[in-house]
C-alpha cells in the first residue's frame, strides 16, 4: 500500500486505486432540460447513476465514496426543487438501504442534518443505523453540507475548548483541526470528481480536498455511467502523487520502501 493509494498489480490495468473517491453529481438539470423534461427529472434519472457508482466502487475494493448530494447554497434554489429533492432523498433512504446491506455498504450522512424535517432526520438515522454493522465500502452522502461549514462547525468546537480551559489556543495544529472536521476517522479524498463540465470546487471539501486529484468530466451526472467511472479510475491510475516532493525522491523511496 502506497501513501496515496492501494497498489493493484493489473486489475483491469490500472495500478494505483484511490481509496476515497469523492464525486460533485453535478448536471441533472442540464441533462433534464436537453429532453424537455422538469429538473426533477434529472435528480430521479441521477440515483441510478448513484447505484451504479457504489457498485464500481464495491468491485474495486475502494474504501470510501462521498457523493456531494445537496450544498449548503442548495437552499437559495426554487422552494419546489428544494422539497422535491428532500423528498427524493427520502424516498431513496428509504429504498436503497437493502441494497446497501447486500453490498456490506455502511452508510453515512455528512452536514448539517439539524436543518432537515424531523422526519427525514429519523429516516437518515435510521439508515446509518441499519447499515451500522457492515464492514465494506462507506458511502458518505453530503446532504446540507459545505467545506466552509464543515470548517466553522470544527473551529466552534476547538473554541468551546479553550474557552472551558481544556485546550490551550497555541497547541491548535493543524491535526487538532483535522480531528474536527467531518469524517475525521476516514482518510482524505485521493480522487476528487465533478461531472457536468463545470471546473469548481462549489464549497464542497475545502480542507480535505487540498492534494486530491482533480477529474473533471463533460457528462451529465444521470450518464455518468460505470465505464465514465472507470476513466476517471485510470486517469487516477496514470497521476503521480508527490506531496510536494520530487519525482527522484518518491522513486528512491519505492526502491527503499520509505522515503528520505
Ligand atoms: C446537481 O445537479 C444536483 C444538485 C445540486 C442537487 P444540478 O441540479 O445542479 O444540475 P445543473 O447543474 O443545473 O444541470
Ligand atoms: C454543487 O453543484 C452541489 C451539488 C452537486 C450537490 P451546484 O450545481 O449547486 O454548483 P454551482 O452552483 O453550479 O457552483
Ligand atoms: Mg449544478
């Protein structure tokens, strides 16, 4: 295993896997509206995609997915896109869990839940739970999230901290900060996707993101399909990842087995 990678000698050729593999699903209303359709439309048609990329990821052994579902500015759209994604969301809690169990997939909700329906906050606990046990792929849903939040909410934390005397200000560093943060306990994205052809990050992981590799795809989210999966494995394949070394040194390390 690499620092940055799990190491595959040939599987379907590619030789570095990421083990985190962070998507923005980004593109349903564009994809909606080429067929006359409502953007709701797009956001239905995109949960099959959904499936389609937890399947990838469970055959390749990668160790965590996160799909950026809905932002913290998601709010700021129609009052009726707005419900009918919370109802979408609800729907696919709901009907998704035992395909998740069949997979060993552990589900996990990433945000700030607390701005949910009370119903759709048991429904997500309730999901999390039932899926609590399994032991193979995460699959991090990014609902009400935002890499700025997700930041303030960890420096809300380390202050109440130096505030009742716990923690001194001068040893915040920057792993005190990480340990704050959402999804401290999993490593950091290796892959960072965005379909839909825009080339933004849109607040999504700010801090966790900072040596991602960045793929960005022109396919609408709902034809993100797993062979568009699999490119962007083997574009990850193909990247070396130095970490703001050089190339000499990170090939004496692979010879020595540590680096200098
Ligand atoms: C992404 O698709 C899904 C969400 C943000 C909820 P969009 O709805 O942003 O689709 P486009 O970008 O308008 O095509
Ligand atoms: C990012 O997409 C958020 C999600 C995919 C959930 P947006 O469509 O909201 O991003 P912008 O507004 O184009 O930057
Ligand atoms: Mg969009």
């Amino acid at each position: 295993m690499t620092q940055s990678g799990i190491d595959l000698m040939d599987v379907d050729g590619l030789t570095q896997l990421p083990r985190h593999v962070a998507i923005i699903m980004d593109g349903n209303g564009r994809w909606a509206q080429q067929r006359n359709l409502p953007r709701h439309a797009g956001h239905k048609a995109g949960v099959k995609t959904v499936r389609s990329s937890v399947e990838q990821s469970v055959k390749y052994g990668i160790e965590v997915l996160t799909l950026f579902a809905f932002s913290s500015e998601n709010w700021k759209r129609p009052q009726k896109e707005v419900s009918l994604l919370m109802d979408l969301f609800m729907v696919a809690l709901q009907r998704e869990v035992k395909r998740l169990k069949r997979n060993d997939v552990r589900l996990r909700i990433i945000g700030d839940r607390s701005a949910f329906s009370e119903k759709l906050q048991q429904r997500i606990a309730a999901a999390e739970a039932d899926t609590a046990n399994n032991s193979g792929l995460v699959l991090q849903i990014a609902a009400n999230y935002g890499g700025r939040w997700d930041i303030t909410q960890a420096v809300h934390r380390l202050a109440l901290k130096v505030e009742s005397g716990q923690l001194k200000a001068g040893a915040i560093d920057e792993s005190l900060i990480s340990s704050e943060l959402s999804f401290s306990d999993l490593p950091d994205p290796d892959l960072f996707i965005r379909t839909g052809g825009e080339q933004r990050i849109s607040n999504f992981m700010l801090w966790q993101s900072a040596y991602s590799e960045l793929y960005f795809s022109e396919a609408f989210w709902p034809d993100f399909d797993a062979q568009a999966f699999d490119q962007a494995l083997e574009f990850f394949s193909n990247r070396q990842r130095r970490f703001g070394m050089t190339s000499e040194q990170l090939a004496l390390a692979e010879n020595k087995g540590s680096v200098e």
